[in-house]
C-alpha cells in the first residue's frame, strides 16, 4: 500500500510538473504571436514609410523640373525686358528728335 501511495504521489507531482510545462508552452506561444504581430506592424510601418519616402522623392523631382522651367522662363523675360527697354529708347530717341525739328521750324 505504501508503493500504491507513493506511487500517486509521484503520478500527482508528474500532472503538476506536466500542467507548469503546459502552462509555460502556452505563454511561450503568446509570446511568439505577440512578436509576429509586432513584426507585421513593422513591417506595415516600414512599407508606409517607404512609400512616403517616394512620394517626397517624386515631388522633389517635380519641383527641380519646375524649377528648372521657372529658371529658363526667367531668363527668356529677362531677354524680352533689354528688348522692350531697347525699344522704348529708341522711341525716346524719336520723340527727342521730333521736338528738335519742331523747335528749328518754329524758329
């Protein structure tokens, strides 16, 4: 009888060890399920990242395109400016040349 008692002692330890180690798994696989979660919200996080960065980087490419046209456009005014100024003195030049003939005939 005293093997009989001894022996469920040992079957009762046995369930108790077998039950902590259950128990153990179990947090373990929470664990790994808690970090393959994060490493999808990881990896979500970096694929959004990644595509901001080529959002900034294709808007950037515009605004150096743009910049580029305002640049060319720029100097294209700055051309037609010296024309338009060139023109306008030469008006000043016959509006002065006019008035010098007016002035001799009057004399």
């Amino acid at each position: 009888m005293a093997s009989v008692e001894a022996g469920g002692k040992l079957v009762d330890a046995a369930s108790t060890t077998i039950t902590d180690i259950v128990a153990s798994v179990e947090r373990v696989i929470a664990f790994m399920r808690d970090i393959s979660m994060a490493s999808q919200e990881q990896s979500l996080g970096i694929g959004q990242v990644n595509d901001a960065v080529k959002q900034m980087e294709a808007m950037t490419t515009q605004n150096a395109c743009l910049a580029e046209h305002a640049e060319n456009e720029s100097r294209v005014m700055r051309t037609q400016t010296l024309k338009l100024a060139e023109l306008v003195g030469s008006f000043r030049l016959l509006n002065a040349s006019w008035q010098a003939r007016d002035a001799l005939d009057e004399r």
